[in-house]
C-alpha cells in the first residue's frame, strides 16, 4: 500500500509540480498588482461638466422613446460627445446597456470605427490608433463587461502601450491597460486563475478545469504530508540524520515539506473550496430575499436640480425600497467627490437615515427582528479590501443591521452610497474562514498591518516554492529518466 501511495504522489507530482509553482509565484504577483481596471476616477476626469438639467428628459422618458423594455435596473446621466445622455440598462437579458440623448430622447446609434478612433485621438492628440470590433478578450472576459459587449478595442502606439475599450452599443470607456499592468497580470492574475480566454469563455469548462487540477494538488500534498512524516524519524537513522534522504534535492523537498507542506495544502484547499466543489456551501443564494434592496416600479420619473457649489460630471440613480435618489459624482481638486440627493436633488450630506435604510430591509424581511449599530471600524468580516481601486474601498461609517433570520444575515449598509456595502450570511461566513482567512491570511490583526501579512505570506510561499522547485527537478528526472529507459528499450534488437 505504501508503495502505491508514494506511485500516485511521484505520478502527480510529474504532472502537476510546475502548475503549483506557477500559483505560488503568480500568487505574489496578486499581492502587488490588480487586474486591469478602469477607476471611476480615471472616468470622471475623463467627463465634461453636466449642464443644467432643467429642460432634460427624466430616465423614464428616455426609455420610452428609445422603446426600451424591461424592468428598470440602472440609470446614470452623463455628458457624451456636446450633448448629456441616459445610460440605462434593465433587468431583460441580457441587460445590455443604451445610450440615448437627453435632449432629443434618439437612441445612440452604435458607435462606429471612425467615431471611436476619434474619441481616442481626443485623449492623446497626435496618437495613430488603431481600432478593431471584439466581443471579449483576455481583459474584457469577466462577467461584469457582457452588458457592455462588444466592444471598441483601441490601441495607442503612446510609450505605456495604453489599450482601452469603448462599447459599440453605449459608447461608453468601460476598460483601459498599459504594457506594463498587461505583463504582469499574464504572470499574476491570468496564470493563478488559469483565466485564459479560451478556456474563460466557457464557464462550466473552465470551473471544472479549476476543480479538478486544483483538487488532484490538494491530493498530492496531503500525500505527501503523510509520506513525509511516514519517513521522519524523530531518534534519526543510522546515519544520524532525522530525513533518510542525503541527495540535495530530495532532502530538500523532504525537509521544506515537512516545514511549508501544510501552509502550501492549505492555500490549495481554500482555492478549491471557493470553486464550490459538489454545490458546497453554495447554499446563499436559495436564501436571498426575491425582491432587492433597489425594488423599484420603473424608471425616475424626475430630474434632480444639481447644487451648484461644483460641476458635477455624472448622475447615478440609486433606488431604495422604491424611492429614488441621485448620486452625484465629480472630479475636482485632484479627487473625487460624491454627493448624495433626494429625488427633488436636495442634498443629504449625511446620507440616509438608519430609520429608512432599516424599513427597506424590514420590506425584504416581513417580520425579521433587527438589531442595528453604526460601525466606524471595520470588524472581522467588513473590513478593506487590498486592490478595490475601480469602485473604491469599503466605506465607513456603515450601519450594521443583524437579522434574526435562518441564515443569520448581516447587512452593512452605506449611507453616503445608498446602498449595500456587504451582505454576510452564515454561508457567508464560512467562506470567509475557509478561503479568505486560509487563501489570504486577512485574519485580525494582519489584515490591519499590511505590511506585517505581506513579510508572513512572502515568508511562507518562499518556503512552498522550495519545497515545489525541489519537487519539479524530482519530477524532471524521473520523466527524463523514463523517456530515456523506453527510448533505449526501443533500440534494442
């Protein structure tokens, strides 16, 4: 039996060694480098000035006349090109988003080549673009563009090698990258995902690629944890030596697994485990309420007058319990600003009261007790995110509202943003001790010292690959020693 399991371990450590490897080192990469994101800061620089919104059509109005159907999900206002325009998106799949004017109520038709390598010579004068129409690629194959697609694909001939897309349905700037966050997200991002376009494309394939080459390494370190230990003798061998192993890279590969083998299964396990193997733990969605925080009868009917003290460069439209609001962005003084309004575009500064943001959750839980505290630092499972630039980190204050619910909910609600900053449930919750606090070491207090976790985890995977670089030349020289056994048995007369 011993010997068939050292087999199977030696066999998957030939066919899976420089694959742990690669997650280990694109695993560093990560901590350092985001995947290619357009900010929203980026956008709003990149926006004119509203003008007055007397005179505008309301969203609803806009929507009837483009003759969109479906029931209202998104609404911003925005200048494109000397004119403002609705982007409004609805619930109907596949919830593509339209462009119409504000002022005339047209449709945008669908941007064209020239129009897009007009927009790019507008950002960099001087420029020689070049445009071609995609539906995806390898930095537009998340789920969140597919409302945006296809797309405009506009490279830059400038020094950073800029890249950016452009919808050919809303003309919006939805994605941009330069050489150098392309380079190494092939290293980091790409590589620790396996999230190759092709393979990407086709979801199903792609979790279960990840499932089952993930779950074969978790089988290969476990094994040889178990062989390892299975050899270690605490009163030595002969030879004196605890390992009884004395070539150089089997006793490395021996000892550093000893030491780093169960960080290193650990990092694997919770990589497996966030793919939701057999439906685990995968439950939450069964127990989300059906009508959501943003439950609406359709589009605002109204435009809010925006306050004048600044030139506010986009209007997003934000629905609580039924009600409206605005959320008014702009750039100014080298940052961006955020203002939230009622539907008649009085201003809120302090956002909304506990009291309404309590009755929308009490109209998606009849019934549910509420126990409900303001938070002003971040607690175990609401706490900052590392790379959150595109959307901005999580804010604070927020108001923690417990709900006395089989899944023992947890809502933190923005109030500045009108909306729900993070929804934790008992699944939830696990999650986050099997794969947020085991994958990325985010646990109290490192996660409030990032330079503290960063030294511990670079610590660990500097041991893991060690151990992994010891196993590849192991595996190198057992399939070369094969290929090179059958090679000579092929000769023979």
């Amino acid at each position: 039996m011993k010997r068939w399991l050292h087999l199977i371990h030696r066999w998957l450590g030939i066919a899976l060694a420089l694959l742990v490897l690669a997650w280990l080192v694109s695993g560093v990469v990560l901590l350092y480098v985001p995947r290619p994101s357009l900010t929203l800061a980026e956008r709003l620089q990149a926006q004119a000035p509203l003008p007055p919104t007397q005179g505008l059509l309301s969203a609803q109005q806009a929507a009837q006349q483009a003759g969109l159907t479906g029931q209202a999900q998104a609404a911003r206002l925005l200048m494109q090109g000397p004119h403002a325009s609705w982007l409004l998106q609805s619930r109907e799949s596949p919830g593509r988003w339209v462009a119409v004017d504000a002022q005339s109520g047209q449709r945008h038709a669908a941007l064209s080549q020239a129009e897009a390598l007009q927009r790019a010579l507008g950002r960099t004068p001087g420029a020689q673009p070049r445009a071609a129409l995609i539906e995806r690629d390898q930095w537009t194959i998340y789920g969140r563009f597919k409302p945006h697609s296809p797309f405009w694909h506009v490279q830059l001939d400038d020094a950073l090698g800029t890249e950016f897309y452009l919808s050919q349905a809303s003309g919006e700037w939805v994605q941009d990258s330069t050489r150098w966050e392309r380079g190494w997200n092939w290293l980091g991002s790409v590589t620790h995902w396996l999230y190759f376009t092709p393979l990407r494309a086709d979801n199903a394939l792609w979790r279960q690629v990840v499932l089952w080459t993930s779950g074969a390494a978790l089988g290969l370190a476990l094994l040889g944890l178990v062989l390892g230990w299975q050899r270690w003798r605490w009163r030595g061998y002969a030879s004196g030596s605890r390992s009884p192993y004395r070539e150089p890279w089997q006793r490395q590969h021996h000892l550093w697994g000893l030491g780093a083998g169960l960080v290193l299964a650990a990092w694997i396990f919770s990589g497996w485990l966030s793919m939701h193997p057999w439906g685990w733990n995968d439950a939450a969605s069964k127990t989300r309420p059906a009508q959501p925080w943003a439950a609406t009868a359709g589009w605002p009917s109204t435009v809010p007058a925006l306050p004048t003290a600044m030139a506010w460069r986009e209007l997003e439209w934000r629905s609580v319990n039924g009600q409206t609001y605005w959320l008014a962005h702009t750039w100014a003084q080298g940052q961006r600003h955020a203002l939230l309004l009622d539907a008649q575009g009085q201003p809120l500064p302090e956002g909304l009261p506990a009291a309404v943001m309590q009755a929308a959750l009490q109209a998606m839980y009849p019934g549910v007790a509420q126990e409900a505290r303001w938070l002003r630092e971040y607690d175990f499972h609401y706490y900052a995110l590392r790379h959150s630039q595109a959307q901005g980190n999580r804010p604070l204050p927020v108001l923690r509202v417990a709900l006395a619910d089989a899944a023992a909910t947890v809502y933190y609600l923005d109030p500045q943003g009108a909306r729900v900053a993070l929804r934790s449930d008992s699944s939830d919750r696990a999650d986050r001790w099997l794969f947020s606090a085991l994958h990325r070491w985010d646990w109290p207090p490192l996660h409030s010292w990032p330079l503290a976790r960063d030294v511990v985890v670079i610590g660990w995977t500097l041991a893991a690959t060690v151990l992994t670089l010891a196993g590849c030349v192991l595996a190198w020289r057992r399939l070369r020693q094969r290929i090179t056994i059958r090679s000579k048995k092929g000769r023979s007369p």
